[in-house]
C-alpha cells in the first residue's frame, strides 16, 4: 500500500506561536485533522471508490504475509502429558529428526528436561488446530511444512506426509537416520533428505492412531446400508498395534472384520471403524476405534479410487445415484 509524505516548511517562530496557540500537544495533530476534513468533503463517489482501493491494496498485503508464512506442528507426549505447539518457521522432516537424535542423546545445545523446551518460542495450540494443520498439510499448500506426533511414552515418530498420510517409524530408527543424514559435512539439504529417506525406507512401523495409505485397502463388493457405504477393509497390517486385539498369533483362531462406512448425505467418511473380533469359541464383541482427521481423508483418497475401480464413478457421483434411486423408490407398507 502506497503512501505519499507532504513536507510543509514553517518559519520557527510561527511554529512555536502556533504550537502555544493551539490546544494540541503538536501541531502536526492539527494538520492531520485538516487534512481528515478535507478527505471527508470529497465527492461521495470518489471518497467510495478510495475506501474500496485502499481496502482491497490492505487485503491484497495481508494475502501475501499470510502466503509467505510458513508453520510447522507438533503433539509431543512425554512421561503422561500432551502438549500441541506450533512453529512459526519453515521446519521439515529433517529438521525435526536431527532434532529428535539430539535430544535422545543429549548433545551439547539440546540438554532440556523435556522435547518441547528445546522450542523457547513454540506457541501453544488446541487439538482442533492442530487438526486444522494436518489437513493443510495434506492440502499440500506448502504453508505448513510439517506436522509431527513424537511419543517418547512408546517411542514413536510420526510425520504427515502429503501423499500418503500418517508416516510412523520407531525413535531410535529416525536417530540413526538422522546421524548417517548429517554424518558428511559437505552434503547439502537434498543430499541429506534422500540419505534419510533411504534409511528409512522399509521401517515404518503401524501404530495406533496413525493408519496411513500402505496400511489401508479394500477388498469384496461396496454395500450400502441406510445411508451409508460400507467398505470391508483387508487387515494385511498389524491388527493388533491399531485395535489392541491378540489377532496376529497362533495362540488362537480368532478373526477381526473391519469397516469403514462413508456418509453419502454428509459426504464424509464415518468417525470411527466397525472393528468386529469373532472369536473362536463363538463369541463376537466390537472394538471401537475413533479415525482422526488425517485417517479420514487418507481414507476418502483410497474410497473414491476403490468406488471408480469397482463402478467407473467418483464416490461423489456413485453416491448421488444412489441417493436418487432410494429416493424413486416407494417405500413398503407396513404390515
């Protein structure tokens, strides 16, 4: 927004005289006053249209630091407590691993009684904006540049990763991938960047909370079922991480059924799995498991490419037919 300086000049001893006169600690108060007068006698089409000019320049400014500005997030849970906080900086995965192997080895510059310390100028954040950045995140705008889960409790680091979702992988994992990354002095950032995925690649882990794309597919035909579509999911990964159940063993003949439904009328996908434990000696029980945002919209990508490979329609589409046809359909009388 541009401004324009008017210099008037005032011999001394007039400045002075008027200064006394008037009952303004400078006389530059009253100036501008004048000049406020004379901007408000202007022509009400004119004065309109320099108030819309001057807005729109102020909302123009205020797009373009909001567009520069860069975050990073992270939920640390150390020794029982969660703490949301965020980064006003550019801070990316390698960032944030270099800084996970100092502080699990206490080198000089991290000593600190807990993770979060190491950040003096974190900001303190809710849940839910915390949510709001893992799908800016997966928007993949480039505003936020990371979002982190650390669990020092389990020892897990998670990472959001715009293609695929949650990422996990063990602590001490992400520790020496973080020490063969910055062992050469002379690499740069993309030199270190594909030593540390390299190292990484093929050690993520599942954890609870955390289903990401490798973890989620889809097998048999889509249901619908008041309203809902009903996806059966494969369980090829660690059940037992996720659910808490004891599937993965030979101890027992137990089976797991999992679910995922989406809303067609809301046009979202449910919030929690249908997680069905049939045992073997006969017995069903549920096992509830609540999706958080990053899940959900893993979840939708993978529903909306199954529904188009089973149907040749987008789930949106698939669900407004359905919708249509229920609705064309005459309800039966009840007997």
């Amino acid at each position: 927004m541009s401004s324009r300086e008017i210099t008037l000049w005032l011999d001394e001893h007039w400045y002075q005289a008027l200064s006394q006169q008037l009952e303004v600690d400078k006389l530059e108060d009253k100036l501008n006053e004048y000049l406020d007068d004379q901007i408000n006698l202007l022509p009400t089409p004119v004065y309109e249209k320099i108030i819309g000019e001057i807005r729109e320049e102020e909302q123009q400014r205020e797009q373009a630091i909001a567009a520069s500005q860069r975050y990073a997030v992270f939920h640390v849970t150390e020794n029982g407590r969660d703490e949301h906080f965020r980064l006003d900086e550019n801070y990316e995965l390698l960032q944030a691993a270099r800084t996970l192997r100092k502080y699990l080895r206490q080198e000089s510059g991290a000593g600190a009684d807990s993770f979060s310390e190491l950040f003096p100028k974190r900001e303190t954040i809710t849940p839910e904006e915390f949510d709001r950045m893992i799908l800016l995140r997966l928007e993949n705008t480039g505003m936020v540049t990371g979002v982190f889960d650390l669990d020092f409790d389990k020892r897990e680091f998670s990472a959001v990763n715009t293609m695929t979702g949650w990422s996990t992988w063990a602590m001490g994992d992400v520790s020496v991938a973080a020490y063969h990354a910055f062992r050469k002095e002379s690499l740069n950032t993309d030199g270190r960047y594909r030593i540390l995925l390299d190292k990484l690649n093929g050690r993520e882990i599942t954890s609870a909370g955390h289903l990401s794309a490798r973890n989620i597919s889809f097998a048999e035909e889509i249901t619908e079922i008041n309203g809902l579509l009903n996806f059966y999911m494969n369980t090829w990964f660690d059940v037992d991480a996720v659910f808490g159940t004891h599937i993965c063993t030979s101890d027992n003949d137990d089976v797991l059924n999992v679910y995922a439904n989406y809303d067609m009328a809301a046009r979202q996908v449910c919030d929690t799995l249908e997680v069905d434990l049939h045992r073997a000696d006969g017995r069903e029980e549920s096992v509830e498991y609540q999706l958080n945002v990053a899940e959900k919209e893993v979840l939708l990508w993978k529903m909306d490419a199954y529904c188009q490979e089973q149907t040749g329609q987008t789930l949106a589409d698939y669900s407004a037919q359905l919708m249509t046809e229920n609705m064309a359909t005459p309800s039966q009388p009840s007997m």
